[in-house]
C-alpha cells in the first residue's frame, strides 16, 4: 500500500506522516531527498550553482533560504529549480514504490506529489489543511518570516 501525503506549506504534513511512522508505515519525505540531491558535487548543486550564481552559497553549501528568497519571488525561477530537482527526486520516489514489499505501508510526503505526476503511483491520497492562522505559527516556528 502506497499512500501520498501532500498540502501547502506549513500545514502539517509531516505531523501527519509521523503519525503514519508510528503506526509503522515507512516514510519517505520528498524535501529530504531534495537536501540530498543538493549536497556538493552532485549533479543538482553544480546546475542550481550554474543557473542562480555563487550567492545561493552559505560556505560550499546550498543555502536553501537564500535560494527561496530568489524562487519564491519569481515564478520563473522557480521553474527553472523545479527542472533541476524534480527529475532526481522523482526518481527516487519512484524506486522506493518499486522496492516496497507487498506488505508494507510507504507513505510519501511531497507537497508537490500530484505535480510531479506521482498521483497513478500511489494507492490513497492525503490532504492536509490548516488555517491561516495555525500556518503561519508553524512557518514562524520553523524560522520563516514573512519576509523570507
């Protein structure tokens, strides 16, 4: 059984997943794989360095809050990011579903998870809500301003 989990950002979804995590299911968490692929030296650091320039650098390291202050400002840019990681991510996912065990839970937790086209991989969708209100304690919790 293949489950999705997915909403926007600062809803809840990993509060969910690890609900599904204790109950046994083995989760796989896109952003993680998405902090993996960006590492240096790989294939993703090198294009996202080429396309946004040094400044996305905190040291050798992709500054992933410098990055979302460029993507998230510019809806182009973000598409261009998009090109360079999704490919890798998506890839991943996918190998996992294929290297899950008839009788065992995957949960994937992507908030882009029907974007990437990953809806006809899995088995049930969910959809995690939230207010305004409870979204924005979570952001600010998690070091978002709204200036970032």
């Amino acid at each position: 059984m293949v489950i999705g989990i997915t909403g926007s950002l600062g809803v809840g979804k990993t509060t969910v997943a690890g609900l599904f995590r204790r109950l046994g299911a083995r989760v796989i968490n896109a952003d993680r794989i998405a902090h993996k692929i960006i590492k240096p030296g790989t294939p993703a650091y090198k294009r996202i360095i080429s396309t946004f320039g040094r400044g996305v650098l905190r040291g050798n390291y992709i500054s992933r809050r410098k990055l979302a202050a460029i993507v998230f400002s510019d809806r182009q840019a973000l598409e261009k990011l998009n090109r360079i990681t999704h490919p890798g991510i998506i890839r991943i996912i996918k190998d996992e579903i294929r290297g899950c065990n008839q009788n065992e839970v995957l949960v994937i937790e992507a908030a882009l998870l029907i974007e990437a086209g990953l809806l006809s991989r899995i088995d049930k969708l969910v959809v995690v809500k939230s207010g305004q209100v409870v979204v924005k304690q979570r952001l600010k919790k998690s070091g978002f301003s709204q200036n970032s």
